[in-house]
C-alpha cells in the first residue's frame, strides 16, 4: 500500500508512534525514526531491517528548531522525498493546576504543539514544491473533551487540534492533507505510568491505533482533510 512512499515518524522509539512506524514498515514505506532515545530507535531500525523493511533513525529532540532542521535534510538525503508526517512525539504529565510548575506547563506546550508545528514547518516546503504530501498529528480524545487534573496536557491537545484545522486549510490548494488522529486511553508507558493500576487489557492497544493511522495514508483517503478521527475501544459488557 506505501510502496516507494518515505514517511517521517516522530515519537517512534516507544507506544503509538513505535507502532505506526513499524506497521507503515509492513506496507513497505521507507520509514525515518525520530525520537530523543538513540538506541531505542536504533534497535527498532534493526527489527524493521530484519523482517525486510526499510527504516533509519535520526535521534531528534523535535523541540529543537536546528536539529529538526537538520532531520528533515537527512531524510532528503537518504530517501529523496519526504511524502508524509506523522507528529507522534508527545509528554502527558497528570497532576492538578497547583501542582503543575511553570516548567512543566511550558515543557508539554513544547514538545505537544511547538514539536508538531515545527515538524509541519521543515516538510512543508518540501510537499509544496511537489504539490502532494500528507500529515497526521496524534492529538487526543482529551484534544476534544477536557479532563481534571490534566490542564498542561488538554491545553497542548486542544492547540493541535486548532493547528492541525489551521495547516489543512492553508495547505488544500498545495495538495497537502492534514488531519489529527484522537485515540483514547491506549495502552502506551505513557498511560501507564500516569495510570499504573490500571488495567491494560481494557485500554486501546497501539497497533490499533496505528491500523487507524494506516487510512490517512492510504488511497482512500486522498480527499480527505482536516478530519479528527476518534479512536475508541468498545467497553466490555
């Protein structure tokens, strides 16, 4: 399905993101791994290569102008194209608003919104020149409906959610697609260790979410833009 198709992967080294690469892997895409952990992406590259796909990592800290710069030029140099962006990358801190320090504010608006807008900002220019390229953003049912004791995150989910409507109208008559996946609690390290004693088996897992991803990359939807599709698993009983 993504034969010859080259496709950025931030937040690639663990939960949704690891997932997507992987499974976007299996429908032969060249895929570029971006995350801050090395080895991590590099052990996925691996096991990518090793079952016959293509991959490379770049280790990036995405809210770093230069090194996403510098991502993106490496990703023409080895593949030549850039044909999709999924902003994957993500931090969720859980604590109440007098527990949440202007640090951790400023950190999750960070690597939440300004990570995926200065992703979107380095491929643009790239998918305008060739009038085609798609974009993902993994927003949150919590970018839709806001949560208690969340505020740092839902703020940074919401700001994506009005990012994402923002660049696919301003990037329609280019030929690039934007839309936001919204998944609900999945089971990613993330969840779990704001949430550890929960139980994972009830949650989403990520390579269901990453089958949903799989659609906005897909020829079915080359007319689709500025969708926010939910992600929900059904409840038991």
């Amino acid at each position: 399905m993504l034969t010859q198709k080259v496709i950025i992967v931030t937040g690639a080294s663990q939960g949704i993101g690891e997932a997507i690469a992987r499974r976007f892997a299996k429908e032969n895409a060249s895929i570029l791994l971006v995350s801050r952990r090395a080895q991590a992406l590099q052990n996925i590259a691996s096991e990518i290569a090793h079952q016959g796909g293509m991959a490379h990592a770049v280790a990036t800290d995405v809210t770093d102008e230069s090194q996403v710069e510098n991502m993106v030029r490496i990703c023409r140099e080895i593949f030549g194209r850039i044909d999709g962006l999924v902003n994957s990358a993500g931090i969720s801190p859980l604590c109440p608003i007098t527990q949440t320090s202007l640090d951790v504010w400023e950190r999750t608006l960070s690597v939440n919104v300004t990570g995926t807008f200065l992703c979107c900002r380095a491929v643009w220019p790239y998918m305008k020149e060739r009038h085609e390229g798609g974009i993902l953003n993994i927003s949150s049912g919590a970018g839709k409906q806001a949560h208690p004791n969340w505020v740092a995150y839902c703020a940074s989910k919401w700001a994506v959610m009005g990012l994402t409507e923002s660049l696919a109208l301003e990037g329609f008559p280019f030929g690039i697609r934007v839309n936001a996946l919204c998944p609900g609690p999945t089971a990613t390290p993330m969840r779990l260790q704001n949430f550890p004693e929960e139980d994972p088996t009830v949650l989403l897992q990520p390579e269901e979410v990453a089958e949903a991803a799989l659609f906005f990359f897909s020829e079915g939807s080359k007319y689709v833009l500025n969708a926010a599709m939910d992600v929900r698993k059904r409840p038991r009983g």
